[in-house]
C-alpha cells in the first residue's frame, strides 16, 4: 500500500530590519516571538545590518535554519524623497527587499520604514496586477461588537475617479473574505447620507457602479456614525476622507491612555495590535508597517504575509479582475 505525503512548501518572508522607529529590536524581537511557534513553514530572511542584526538575535535567538540575514549598508531614512532614495541607495534594505521580491527570492515583503519608498518600490518593482488601474491599502476597523471592518482607501489615493473606487471595493472584498475570513463581506459607500443620490459627486457617480458590480455584496451608502459598528465589512472611499477617519480612529487609544480608560473597546483601537497593512492591487505581497511598530506588530506582520501566501490571495485577485476584463473583450 503506497501512503500519499503532502508537504507545505517553505514560505520566504522578507523582512526590512532596519525600517521603523525602533529598528533592528523590535523587528528582530517580533521575528522570534513569530518563529517561536511557526518555525516550520515559514522562514524569515532578514534584510539590513548584519552585525547590528547578530548582537541583537543574541539576546533574543531565533532558531538558525528559520532565518537568513541579507547584508545591506543603507538606509531609507524616513524624511527623504521616495524615488531619488531608491535610485540612489540600491543598497539599502527597502531596495534591497524589492529586488529579492521581484527576482522571486522571497514570497512576500515587510517593512515599516519610508511609506513613500514602499509604494514607488511596489508599483516599479513589482508593479500592478492587470487590469488594475491604481493599488490601494487599507485599515482595520475595530467595530463594537468585536469584530474587525475594512476602510479603504486610507491615504494612498487622495483624489480618485468612480471607476478607482469601483475597484477598491473588490479588493477590499477579496482581502476581508480571504484574511479576515469574513463570508460574502458587506461593502458600504462612505457618504453624508444614507439615500441614493447623496454626496459630492464622486460619491454620485460611484453609486451605480457599486450596485451593478457583481463580484461584491453592495448594502449601498454608510454613514459616519456606521463606520464603528458592524454595517458595512469593506468601507470604501477616497484616500483624503479615509487617512482623516483612520487619524481620527487611531487618536481614540491615544485619548483613552491620557485618561487611563480601561475598556476592551478602547484597547482594540492600539493599531500596533494587527501589524501592517497590505499593498492591495500589487502581483506580490507587500505589506507596510507604521513608522512606531513595536514587536507585536513585526509578529502580526508576518502572520498576515504568511496568510496572503497560503490563500493565494493575489492570484485570486488576478483571477477576479480577469475575468472583468474578459467580459469587456466579448
């Protein structure tokens, strides 16, 4: 009798050490407290300054077979200019990520430093699936009953025309339904009214297109006061109003630490606890960090590529968009 062995190829994730406001520590403190448990399908290849990387695994170890350290002699600093930085430092451990990203290296890419070079890095280096007419990221969104909602665009795209929005909303589908594992995601318009009809004109003309998509689950507009509670999975709109309302939402912990507020609610508002948001609308997975990413958010961040490699999420995006294109050409 022949007994059939399955294997879960080996995950490469790639990490920028040396990106964030408390790099190399917290990334190499959040790669052990990730390797710790999941040192078998995954394997870490950490990408910035050997030596700095070494004396720190010294006090935090990580298994020698679950990583590989990349040596690069620059950094990205925060305050430069995107492009000219990525030009001018091939060396540096964001160039460097994209690079092993690009050549198939690694599967997915991390990095919590300059959030301007990760997109220049995403949309030339790896570039966009087809079909695609802007990527997008997003945020999560702790709602009431403790579950967590999607808010996209938050920033990437500040001035954006119906046909980006219509797009938005399917990727913002794709990743809730994949990574959230949400079931047939419900997917709001932000708007000033609840009706057919309200809004400025992007919201007017965006309206229709929602409703006829087919590939998502529409409930039609959402409100302010709907985007805390458990109305709308996917909330879309454009990247001004979404960085204004993830602002606004980040500052709620803030306030409750100030006023030592001790209220689950309020603890679930620490962004920090669900690491990095994805590059949505990329072929591969990149996935970026705030700036003030401690260890539980390197861990999260992991976990998050880790998943959009095994649901094949960005293949499933290509598949989803397509098959858009496909009913265009007939």
């Amino acid at each position: 009798m022949e007994f059939l062995v399955y294997f879960t190829p080996m995950v490469k994730i790639g990490l920028d050490m040396m990106g964030g406001d408390f790099a190399p520590l917290e990334a190499v403190k959040g790669t052990a407290a990730y390797l710790s448990k999941h040192t078998d399908h995954v394997h870490v290849v950490m990408i910035g300054e050997e030596a700095t990387i070494l004396l720190h695994l010294q006090t935090h170890p990580i298994p020698s077979g679950s990583y590989t350290i990349v040596p690069t002699t620059q950094v990205i600093e925060m305050h430069e200019h995107p492009t000219k930085a990525l030009k001018e430092k091939q060396d540096s451990s964001i160039a460097v990520g994209f690079h092993l990203l690009a050549s198939g290296k690694i599967d997915a890419f991390i990095s919590a430093g300059n959030t301007g070079a990760m997109m220049v890095g995403a949309l030339f280096s790896i570039k966009t699936i087809e079909g695609i007419s802007r990527p997008t990221i997003g945020a999560y969104i702790p709602r009431e009953d403790g579950t967590l909602g999607l808010l996209v665009d938050v920033g990437l795209n500040a001035d954006c025309k119906p046909e980006n929005l219509n797009q938005f909303s399917i990727l913002g589908s794709l990743f809730a339904e994949h990574i959230l594992e949400i079931e047939n995601p419900k997917v709001g318009l932000v708007n000033i009214g609840e009706e057919e009809g309200k809004g400025n004109i992007l919201a007017q003309a965006t309206y229709p297109l929602l409703k006829e998509n087919t590939q998502i689950n529409f409930i039609g507009n959402i409100e302010g006061r709907d985007i805390l509670m458990n109305k709308a999975d996917v909330m879309v709109c454009e990247g001004f109003t979404g960085n204004v309302i993830l602002k606004m939402a980040e500052s709620v912990y803030d306030i409750s630490k100030r006023r030592n507020l001790n209220d689950e609610h309020f603890e679930r508002f620490n962004f920090e606890s669900y690491g990095g948001v994805p590059v949505l609308g990329v072929a591969k997975p990149v996935i970026i960090g705030h700036g003030i990413s401690g260890q539980t958010a390197f861990r999260n961040m992991i976990d998050i590529a880790y998943r959009m490699n095994q649901t094949n999420l960005t293949e499933k995006i290509a598949e989803s968009f397509k098959t858009q294109i496909d009913k265009v050409l007939q």
